[in-house]
C-alpha cells in the first residue's frame, strides 16, 4: 500500500512539474512559457469555448453562460493544484524513506484521490448545465464534438 501511494505521489509530483512547461516534450517541440500560462490562466478554456461557439453556432447568451460555467470550474481546479503544489513543496522538506515522508505522501495521495473525484463530479456538473443551456439539436452536437474530445485525449495517454 505504501510503494503505489509513494508512485502516485512521484507521478502528481512530475505531472506538476511538467505542467509549468519545463521538462514536457511532445515530438521535438517544447512547451513554451507563453502557452503554459494559457493554461494556468484560463485563455486555453476561452478558446475552446469560441469552438464550441463556432462549431455549435451559440447565441451571445449561450456563449456567456458556458464561458461562466467553464471559468467556474477552473478556478477551483486551479486552487486544487495550487493546494497540492504546497503539499509536494512539504513533502520535498522531509528526508525520503523516513516515516514522516511516507505519512505526508499518503496523506498527498488521498488528498489527490479527493480532489480527483470531485474534479470528476464538478467535471459532469458542468457537462450536464452546458447541455441545459443548449437546444436538443446542438445538445446532440455537443455530444459528439465532447465523444471526439474524449478519443482524442485518450490517444494521448
């Protein structure tokens, strides 16, 4: 129980590091800072919203209520990192292999675990106020557009 909680805790504390844009390779491309910060800063999530926009041809209403919803939703995802990121730097102070590491790596890895499944409750909350925003016939665009998202992320893991 202990080795999978303390692997757990390695690969939040890599995923982490990568997501600041240094170290994360795709290809022979390198993230840069400029995009990095589009994504703490929430500028990816405005451009996907002006996809669906386009894709879904929203009203004004419509794209401002799912703009509302997404920005909602990654701020508290925002804080969730901000939070784990200070648990990692605690966990970075103590010697590893001691009992106090392994204490304060499961604790890291439940919180993650908590966090993971309230970002997934949050995630189909969102999902569910999207769909009440749109008609019967772009809520079934939407689906297909959100199916192909899913794939697509998938190939990448």
């Amino acid at each position: 129980m202990i080795v999978p909680t303390t692997v757990l805790v390695g690969l939040v504390g890599i995923s982490m590091a990568m997501a600041d844009g240094k170290g994360c390779h795709h290809g022979d491309t390198q993230h840069t800072d400029q995009k990095s910060y589009a994504y703490k800063d929430g500028k990816q999530g405005h451009k996907m919203v002006r996809r669906i926009a386009k894709s879904l041809d929203l009203t004004e209403a419509q794209e401002g209520a799912i703009k509302h919803l997404m920005k909602s939703q990654h701020q508290g995802a925002l804080g969730d990192q901000r939070a784990m990121g200070a648990q990692l730097l605690e966990l970075r102070q103590l010697e590893s292999g001691t009992d106090a590491y392994i204490a304060k790596a499961t604790a890291i890895g439940t919180l993650h675990g908590q966090n993971m499944v309230q970002r997934l409750i949050e995630r189909a909350n969102v999902e569910a106020q999207i769909v009440d925003v749109l008609t019967p016939e772009q809520a079934e665009q939407y689906q297909v557009m959100r199916d192909e998202m899913a794939d697509k992320r998938a190939e990448h893991m």
